[in-house]
C-alpha cells in the first residue's frame, strides 16, 4: 500500500493527501515532522535527505517533493482527469502549480510562520506586512484569472488546483487583511465542496 511520510497539519503533506482523496486512493500516513520527530532520523534521511516531509513509498518507488508527488499520483491514477491527457491542458495546470512553488509560497511562508509559529514577541512584522502585500498581488492575479472559469485551467478540477487551493486556504484563514476578491472567494466555497479539500486542507486552527 501507498505510504505516506508527514504530518497532517503541513501544508505541503496536505497537497498529498488532499490529492489522494481525490483519486479514492488507500494509504498509509506515518506521522513525520517536528514534534513527532522521525523525518530526521537516518533511516528516513536515506529516503529524503533533505529531512523534510512528505515524502512517499509506492511500490519502491520512494518519491519527495510535494508537487512531484502530486504529479505522479495524478499521472499514474488519474491520467485524463487530475492530469490533463492533453499537451496543453497539462501544461497549463503545471504552470499554475509552479506559480504556487515559485512566487506564491515565498510570500505566504513567512506570514505563517511568524503569525502561526512564532511567539508574538519575536514576531518580524515588517516582513510580514510586505510579504502580505506580495502574497495580494498574487492573489489579484488569480482572483481575475477566475473571473470567467471554476478552476484554474478552466471548468474542470485538476491538479493544477491543488498547491494553489491550500494556498487559498491559508490566505482565507491567516490573521491578516484581505482584498475582497470575489472570484477567489467563489473559489475557496468551490473547494470547500469538495470533501477531500475538507477533510485534509480546510482543517482549523491553522498550525
Ligand atoms: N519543497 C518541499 C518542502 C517540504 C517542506 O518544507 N516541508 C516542511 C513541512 S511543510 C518540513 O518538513 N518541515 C520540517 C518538519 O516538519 O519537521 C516540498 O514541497 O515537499
């Protein structure tokens, strides 16, 4: 069976997750990251040397980075669906996938982590307004990208979706000011309809 290294409150083991609820796959999570320890230990090292979560077993197939699991997940289980079969259609959901590792997550990460990880003293507020007014833009850019399509490469679910959703889903949930971006929010209830997004990413508190 399909084994699953990381804890289930990070965002990048919850793109797995979330993906495997919406291919109705069987697995196995192993509790890995922080205080469950584990992911740092040489046995798992020889997995990932990296010593972050997730990372995944399939078959032999020891696989890590979350997107690349995402990917292979939805190209071995869910071709023509969660992976476009189409050329173009695949490139398009990969772009917005790189767009979430690239641009996106470099704004988010250090508002999380200073407003959910850090204790309120210690906290970088500069560097939190200005990574709030980045992550903003970004979310400009998606909020009129869905102005005329549910999902991000059109009327259709993919993964393309699914970095980017849990991104949504902390944009909506983090402590901070927000634009009032209609079209993303019409997106995040679309997500929230969806029970594997609720099950594995729309989980709060955030932590
Ligand atoms: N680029 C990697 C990043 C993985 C990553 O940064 N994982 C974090 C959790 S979100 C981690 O393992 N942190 C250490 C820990 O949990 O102990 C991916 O997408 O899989």
């Amino acid at each position: 069976m399909l084994k699953i290294w990381g804890r289930a409150n990070s965002i990048n083991v919850q793109k797995v997750l979330w993906c495997c609820g919406e291919l109705n796959l069987e697995y196995e999570r192993i509790d890995a990251g922080l205080q469950f320890g584990v992911n740092t230990t040489p046995e798992y090292k020889a997995m990932n040397p990296n010593a972050l979560v997730p990372t995944i077993e399939d078959d032999g197939m020891v696989l890590w980075e979350s997107q690349a699991i995402v990917r292979y997940l939805a190209r071995k289980h869910g071709l023509g669906t969660l992976c476009p079969s189409d050329p173009n259609a695949c490139a398009d959901a990969d772009r917005w996938m790189d767009w979430n590792a690239t641009t996106v997550w470099l704004n988010l990460r250090p508002i999380f982590w200073n407003l959910v990880r850090t204790p309120q003293e210690k906290r970088d507020m500069a560097l939190v307004n200005d990574s709030r007014n980045k992550l903003a833009a970004n979310m400009a850019i998606l909020d009129a990208h869905l102005a005329n399509r549910k999902y991000v490469i059109g009327d259709a679910f993919t993964m393309g979706d699914i970095p980017l959703g849990t991104a949504v889903q902390r944009w909506f949930n983090l402590p901070i000011e927000r634009e009032n971006f209609r079209n993303l929010e019409a997106y995040y209830q679309r997500l929230q309809g969806r029970s594997a997004f609720k099950q594995c990413v729309d989980v709060l508190p955030l932590s």
